[in-house]
C-alpha cells in the first residue's frame, strides 16, 4: 500500500517525552489516560484528522512501544506515516530527535505539544496553509484575557498592556530548511522553537489558536480535559441510563460464604444457584437493565452448569462483555448490602476492589443492618440492592 501514498511535503513533530512533573501522575504525561485513550492517542487523533502529513512521535525511550501501539490505532491506513524515536531530557532535545527523523522530501515541519491533546484539525490546517503562502515560521496565538500585572517578589510594579501580548501554542510550523538550520545553530534552552528559531533572526507570524488546545499541564487541566471529551462523547439526544437490581438468599448453602466477590471464612453460607453472592447477582440485575438487556436469568439462567460454583468474577466479566457487545460501557455501580452478618466495616474496600476489577468499572459498597426488623434483621439471608449506570459508547 505504501507505494501508492504519495510523500508528503509536510511532517508533524509530536513532542510527547516529558514526564509531566506538574501532573504528577503514575505515568508520564502523554500516556495518561483522559478517558479510555491516553493524552497521545487523543492529540494523535488531532492530528490524522489534520491535512495529510509524516507523523514523528517522541516518546520516553522505556514509552516507545506504548507509543507505537496508540500511533497504530490512531493512523489507521496511514500507519506508514508514522514512526517513534525516543526524546531527550529536554523539550529542545525531544525535538531535535525527532527533526532527525523527518524524511528528506519534506518540506514543512510543524512542532506540537501532545499535551495539547484537545487541538482541533483546523488549527493544524491553518498553520500549513500559512506555511504554504510563504512564511518562514507561523505560531498559533490566543489573546490574553486576564490582566496581567508585572510584580517584583509580591510587589505590583506595573500593568502590562495586555494588547501586545499574546498566549503561544502549538503546532508551531516552519519551513524545514529554517528549523532545521536554528537547531543546528542551538545554544541557548528555549522553551518553544518559535523563541528558538527568533533567536536565530527569522520573523514569525502568527495564526490563530484554539481554545481546545490548551495544554495539559496541572490536575485541573486534566479534569477541564475530560470534561470536554466527556460532552464530545454524550451528544444532546443520547443519555446514559440507569438499571436496578435487586437479589436475596437465605442463609443455609453449603460450605464457605461468599459474598460481594469475597469468600468470607467462619461465616454461615449463602443458599442459591452459583455461590448465593447477592451482591454479586444484583449487580448484574441492574448492569444488564441499564442497557436493555433483560435480567440475569435472560443471560446466566439455571440450564448453565458451568456457572454452579461459579463467583462473581465470572458473573460480572461476562456481564461487561454483552454491555459493552451491545453498545453501552458501564460508568459505575452502587450496590448495598442488608444483613447482619458478615460484616463489612472491615474488608469493604477489599470487596470494591474485586468487584470494580471484575466489572471494570467502579463498584462502591456499602452496607447497612435493619434494626433488627425483617428477614435480614431476623439473621435468616441477606438482602442486596444495586443501580448501575452505563452510557452508550
Ligand atoms: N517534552 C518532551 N521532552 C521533554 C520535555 C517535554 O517531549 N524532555 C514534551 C512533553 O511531553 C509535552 C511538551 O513537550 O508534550 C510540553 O512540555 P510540558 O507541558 O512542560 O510537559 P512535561 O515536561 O512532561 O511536564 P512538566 O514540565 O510538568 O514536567
Ligand atoms: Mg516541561
């Protein structure tokens, strides 16, 4: 397939090693997941929408497969555009690797942020075509809004006019000759290459930015992140949905509880088809309504007996993968338990975490007694009572 694309005269440069110290997540910044794809896939997504180009990612050198694996999915048929080199330990550096990998023929290079992972295709669009009416070297601006104040320590010195300022972002496009001759020219740290290819004498000019393309630098600017992509993803019209479901055994089974995903030691068991978890079955009563999908019966009926002495898990991992065959992800669960006995206080996190692994979703847990009224106030079975809520994808 590759002989028939033709070389294109435009390569992008997605600069995506650092570590995100400002973060501060477990991983680096660009491999941080914003919803089910990482900052990468989502910037990468930005950029196969964009005018057809030769795609460089930058990665951490231990990150480099990681990186192929979301240039894959997101390159689709275009997967030959793209490679990964491995960054430096700074920005300057990262890019400089990855200008080394831009092929011979290209012409233009643009230099983008993975942070920024939100940027719209136009953005990258307008950059190129300023770039093809002649200019050397085009920066995506916004206007300030805020005031800005110069200050010494916590002293104002003065208001600056904010009329000549402007807020840079990326992709910052050049013409290859006249990138690559500033890097080659580097001696100062610069922390954009507009900055660094001004410093060797070439006038920039500006285009403008986007909003969306605001980089993601601290916590909140990841939570503003998946927000926006969370509205993308629940267009007007399609809601997510909500199920209920609800289950009791009695006490009187055969060998050890097992209840809320957990087997529970010491304890009277739970009479029922499969183990008796309660807890376990509610939930997936209330998964399977949410998305339309009948009850636990429809799906795990009693004619089933590989599921006799089954657990949770098993319930719970099948009951994802029909959601997810019909078109939904399941965005959490909430499920209480009434009995006396076990008590949760204790292992109720251990529980959230069996359940939410199985299920692949957050399962929070919580559990009540019933001031001794009823059948779980009498000590003869437990009661579980589940809601879940899953979105279509
Ligand atoms: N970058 C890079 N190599 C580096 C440093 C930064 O490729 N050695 C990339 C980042 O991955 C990011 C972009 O440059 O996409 C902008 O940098 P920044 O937002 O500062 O990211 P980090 O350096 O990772 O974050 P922090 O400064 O908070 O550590
Ligand atoms: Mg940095």
């Amino acid at each position: 397939m590759s002989s028939v694309i033709p070389v294109p005269r435009v390569a992008i440069v997605v600069v995506a090693a650092g570590s995100g110290q400002r973060l501060g997540a477990a991983a680096p910044k660009a491999f941080v997941g914003i919803d089910a794809h990482t900052v990468l896939r989502h910037a990468l997504t930005g950029v196969f929408a964009a005018p057809q180009a030769q795609v460089v990612i930058v990665a951490p050198a231990s990150r480099v497969g990681d990186a192929l694996t979301d240039a894959h999915e997101a390159a689709g048929d275009r997967h030959d555009l793209v490679s990964v080199v491995a960054g430096g330990a700074t920005r300057q550096q990262s890019v400089a690797a990855g200008l080394a990998a831009v092929w011979p023929d290209v012409e233009y290079v643009l230099v983008h942020d993975a942070a920024r992972a939100l940027t719209p295709p136009a953005v990258f669009a307008r950059v190129i075509a300023a770039l093809q009416s002649g200019r050397d070297a085009v920066l995506p601006v916004l206007p300030v809004i805020d005031t800005i104040k110069r200050v010494d320590g916590d002293a104002v010195v003065e208001a600056v006019d904010r009329a000549s300022l402007t807020a840079a972002q990326t992709p910052q496009g050049f013409r290859r000759t006249v990138l690559d001759a500033a890097y080659a020219g580097a001696s100062d740290d610069h922390t954009d290459d507009a900055a660094l290819v001004q410093a060797a004498g070439i006038a920039v000019s500006t285009v403008a930015g986007d909003e969306r393309a605001f980089k993601i630098t601290t916590p909140a600017d990841l939570e503003r992140a998946r927000t926006l992509v969370g509205q993308a993803a629940a267009p007007v019209g399609i809601l997510p949905r909500v199920g209920l479901g609800t289950d009791v055994h009695a006490f009187g089974g055969d060998g050890t509880l097992w209840l809320a995903g957990l087997e529970w030691p010491g304890e009277p068991s739970l009479h029922g088809h499969s183990d008796g978890d309660a807890v376990a079955h509610a939930i997936v009563d209330a998964v399977l309504a949410a998305a339309g999908l009948g009850d636990i019966g429809t799906h795990f009926g009693t004619d089933r007996p590989e599921l006799a002495g089954a657990h949770a898990a098993a319930f719970l991992t099948q009951t994802r993968g029909l959601v997810e065959a019909a078109g939904f992800q399941i965005g959490n669960v909430s499920v209480q338990v009434q009995a006396n006995r076990p008590r949760f206080a204790a292992r109720r996190a251990e529980a959230e975490a069996a359940l939410t692994a199985a299920l692949g979703a957050p399962v929070a847990v919580s559990a009540t007694t019933t001031d001794g009224l009823g059948f779980t106030g009498a000590g003869e079975g437990v009661a579980a009572f589940a809601v879940a809520l899953v979105v279509p994808r």
